[in-house]
C-alpha cells in the first residue's frame, strides 16, 4: 500500500481508502452486516488505514458499523472520513434545499442539503456516538447548500478543527468557485467528487486550481458503482431497488463494455483482474490523492487492497488511454 499526504494537513491516507456507501445498503439494495464488517477487517489487514462514509449512507446503519469493526482495531492508525449535510429526520424544519427523495425499503425519505452551524454541531455530535470514537480525522460537507453562506459552514469547521473534534476540513462536490469563496475562511484539505475513465471532466478547471492551492483530490465513483468491472454484461442482475438500475442509463453501454474488453487483455495479461487495473490507473492520474473503493465482503476488500501491489508502465498507460478515447 501507499499514502499519500491529504494537502496541507498532517494526514498520511491509504492511497486506496475504504468506501462505505455501499455497505450502508440504502440505494443499493441492502446489505449483508457481517460481511460488511469482515470486509473493513480485511481492508485494514491489507494496509488500507483510511475508511470514508457518511451519516446518509444506510441512515446511520455505515457509520454504525464502522463504529463496531473498529471497536478491536488501534484507532490511532485509522483515518476517519465523514461527512455531513444531507438531512433526512426532519429535523431542518423544511430548511435547506430538497435534494430528492430516498426509497427506504418502499417508503419515500425526502433529502435536504442543509449546512448551518447548528445543524453541522448536531450531526458531528451524531457522527462521533455512530462511530465510537472522540474525533473524526477529515469533516466533509456532502454537497453545496445554496441555502447557507459558505463562509457560515467553514467556521463551523473552524471551530470544530479548534476543538479537537475533528482534524481537518474539507469538502465534496464543490465547485471552483465555491472552493474559491470557502478557501476565504478555511484552508481546505480536500474536494472528493467523482472521477473515473468515463468521467474526468475535473481535469479541465478543478485540477488546476486544487494543485494550486495544495488541496487534495478524494476521488470517488471510480469504478462507476461496478460497471467498469464488466460483471452487469454477463449474467449479473441488480435488484429493483438499487439505483444503478437507473444510474448506469447515462452511459453508451456498448461502448463501455467494449472498453472492458479493451482493458481486460490486458488485465489478463498482468494477472489482475479489470478492478485492480482501473483502480490503479485512476491512482496515477494527475492531481488524484486518494480513491474510494467500496466493498461488500472481505474478498472484495482484499481485491482493492491489492491494486497497489503492481505498476503500470508507460506504454501500459497509453494503451489505456487509447481504450478510454473511443468512449465519449
């Protein structure tokens, strides 16, 4: 494994690190509790120190779950990564912007984006019960709340980085200009948005400024929630209650599966399997620090962990590339 510096902070993260909105089971079509846990163990036994969630994902059930793997792991040797700001209990008072409604085994859950100080204080005090732990290593906001000033939310960080209940500050699905405007009252550790080989359209602007300003880049989705793995072209069926169903819609199918094709000979040829290689490679991309993979069981985790047990060289990453061109 390797870690890499978050920023300007103190925090040395796996470069692959541990995602958790999987096992959360909400939009995914549930979950599998002891599997979970044995895939955080097993992450953690591979090397992978570094675990990001979020209170949405499962309604608590993520974190919770965290929270009780970690209960015979050294804490002072996992990083983690929470987030805050998406509010489905009401308790924003109809504040804030809708964001969609969640299905909860058939029952409709509205979403609210709401980041005030008080509902910041609220959900940190939740997170850290959820997560047994004093401290959480990076605070996130979820995503931008149109709602709330962003100078209000970064002194809430603030404050928070002042008294020790959290180490460092960042942000998801930030903009540049909202990145700009926070970067006036805190400096960011990081942005975590997506990237993948079929999503890279942070290299053009986001890339430049988070180099220039010495912000990390959390990249999440890399594997497009299991498509570039190529299982759902074989006999693979998702369930109707996971949003994949609908999420995958937005890409050329044919084309993306040719491109796994692509990427499998070469896979088969390095004797890693299509997930290490796109894992991998999305590590090796300019600006990235940190990748999310999520796992559902201890195979899996394992699998990821391995990514950075082997190196692509250069005329490796041009074949790559070539492959990534023909699908727009």
């Amino acid at each position: 494994m390797e870690y890499r510096k978050l920023g300007n902070t103190e925090l040395e993260l796996s470069t692959i690190t541990y995602g958790a909105f999987a096992i959360g089971g909400n939009m995914w079509g549930g979950n599998e509790k002891a599997d979970s846990i044995a895939s955080i163990h097993a992450s953690i036994d591979n090397g992978v120190t570094t675990i990001d969630t979020a209170p949405f994902y499962g309604f608590g059930l993520s974190e919770e779950m965290i929270g009780e793997a970690l209960k015979t792991q050294d804490r002072s040797k996992v990083q983690l990564l929470t987030k805050f700001g998406l509010v489905w209990d009401g308790s924003n008072n109809g504040k804030g912007d809708f964001f969609f409604d969640a299905d909860d085994n058939g029952k409709k859950i509205p979403i609210y984006k709401y980041a005030s100080k008080s509902n910041i204080v609220k959900e940190v005090e939740e997170s850290l019960k959820r997560l047994q732990t004093d401290y959480i290593d990076l605070l996130q906001i979820h995503w931008p709340d149109s709602t709330t000033p962003i100078q209000e939310t970064m002194e809430a960080l603030e404050t928070l980085i002042e008294q020790g209940k959290i180490r460092a500050a960042g942000v998801s699905n930030y903009s540049v200009s909202q990145i700009q405007e926070a970067q006036k009252t805190i400096q960011l550790a990081s942005n975590q948005v997506p990237f993948s080989m079929l999503n890279r359209k942070i290299e053009t602007d986001l890339i430049p400024l988070t180099l220039a300003e010495s912000i990390g880049i959390i990249a999440y989705s890399p594997m497009e929630r299991g498509l570039l793995t190529g299982k759902y072209f074989t006999d693979s069926k998702l369930k109707d209650n996971d949003h994949r169903n609908g999420y995958f819609g937005q890409f050329d199918l044919q084309k993306v599966k040719t491109l796994v094709e692509e990427l499998s000979s070469l896979a088969n040829a390095k004797h890693i399997s299509i997930s290490q290689l796109v894992l991998r490679w999305t590590t090796l991309q300019k600006g990235i620090t940190i990748v999310l993979a999520g796992a559902r069981n201890a195979e899996q985790a394992i699998s990821n962990a391995k990514a950075m047990d082997f190196d692509l060289s250069g005329s490796e990453l041009d074949f790559i590339d070539q492959a990534i061109s023909k699908v727009k």
